[in-house]
C-alpha cells in the first residue's frame, strides 16, 4: 500500500471514530436522565406520601369520630362547636344522649367538681348504657351517694387522652383505681367492655369519649 493510500485510510477511520463519539455520549447522557428522571419520580412520590400521611393521621386524632356522632346536632350548644364552648358537665347537659349521666352527675354533686377540673378526661355512658343497668340496680345506685360518686369518678381521668392513647394504656382515675383502654383507627374499647361509639368530643375543659357501657370499679 503506498503513503497516499495509508493517509486516505487513517483519515476515514479518524472522521469514523469522531462522528461516533457523540453518538456514544448522547446515548450515555440519555440513560443517565432516565435513571434520574425515574428516581427523581419515585423520590417525589415518596416525599408526597411523607407529607400527606401525617396530615391525614392528624385529622383522625383530633375530630370526633365514630357511629353515635351522627346523633349530634350540627348546631346550637348541643352541637361540637356549642360543647366545645363550655365546661364538661354544662356541655353534656346539652347533650339529650346523656341526661341519664348528667342525672347521676347532679346527685353525686359533681357538676362543680367536673366543670372547674382542668385537662380531663371523661368517658360519658349514653343512656343506652345505663339502661343496660336492671332499674332496681340503677335506683339504688342513685340513691347512694358515696356509690354513685365512686362510679362516676371512675369514668373521669385526670389528664387528656388522645385517640392515640387509647391505643393502648392503664391510666388513673379520680376513683384512684386504674381502667384499660385498647384498640385502633376508630374502633376503641375501655376495660374491654365498654365500646367508645363517639370518641375525641372537645369541651372546654376535657376530653369527651362516650361508651356504650357503665363502668364498674372493683369493690
């Protein structure tokens, strides 16, 4: 091969190899951003997710909830705004689902009591629940005052539970002995009996969680 015939070929091979480079790192370039677009994705997703779990879960905790809140008027004092507004036992006196509490809560002489505490919280029998009580058994408890008192300070803690705390706990009533609480999402029990079926009702002064059973402490 002569000397003008070798240029002619290295020249071909140079101009080949120049043209293929960019080819070579366009296609580089692509699946690079397609790795990175589809990260960049996901780690979007993620982080939306992240940011709406938290918002979700906190609606949960901090509104009523459960099946006998839609027997709660949407208005006057009877209402969650007109409970929030006054002191626990004023608020459930509104409440025509627990004249029988707010009853017992009179003869005990309580409602004082109730309505100065501060960062409470109660958990209210309807009067679905105190029915459940044979009524020989329901007069005599109203008849006896120091009964009646020690029944219903067992309903009463001294500290705000949150729908997260009653996942699961022991807490000290104002009766001095302990009740249990346990469950998830909306679905709670007390002393694994009691049905929560209207739970996190604000007053201004406590925490309201109506049950569907009378709480009994131990003798």
């Amino acid at each position: 091969m002569n000397t003008t015939s070798r240029r002619l070929r290295r020249t071909a091979v140079a101009v080949a190899s120049v043209a293929f480079l960019p080819l070579a790192l366009t296609a580089c370039s692509d699946d690079g951003d397609s790795g990175s677009s589809s990260d960049a994705s996901k780690s979007s997703a993620k982080e939306k997710k992240a940011d709406e779990s938290p918002s979700e879960d906190m609606a949960s905790m901090t509104k009523p909830f459960g099946p006998a809140c839609s027997a709660v008027p949407e208005g006057g004092k009877g209402s969650f705004d007109g409970m929030a507004k006054d002191p626990v036992a004023t608020a459930a006196s509104n409440n025509p689902e627990l004249s029988t509490l707010v009853t017992a809560v009179k003869k005990a002489g309580l409602v004082d009591t109730l309505n100065s505490a501060e960062d409470i919280t109660v958990f209210a029998p309807t009067n679905d629940a105190f029915a459940k009580i044979p009524k020989a058994d329901l007069d005599k408890v109203l008849s006896d005052k120091a009964q009646l008192t020690k029944i219903l300070t067992y309903h009463v803690v001294g500290q705000k539970l949150t729908p997260g705390d009653l996942a699961k706990g022991s807490y000290e009533t104002l009766e001095r002995s302990k009740l249990t609480t346990a469950g998830s999402g909306e679905s709670f029990k007390v002393n694994d009996s009691a049905k929560v079926v209207c739970g996190n009702v604000e007053t201004s002064n406590a925490t309201v969680h109506i049950i569907d059973t009378v709480l009994m402490p131990k003798s």
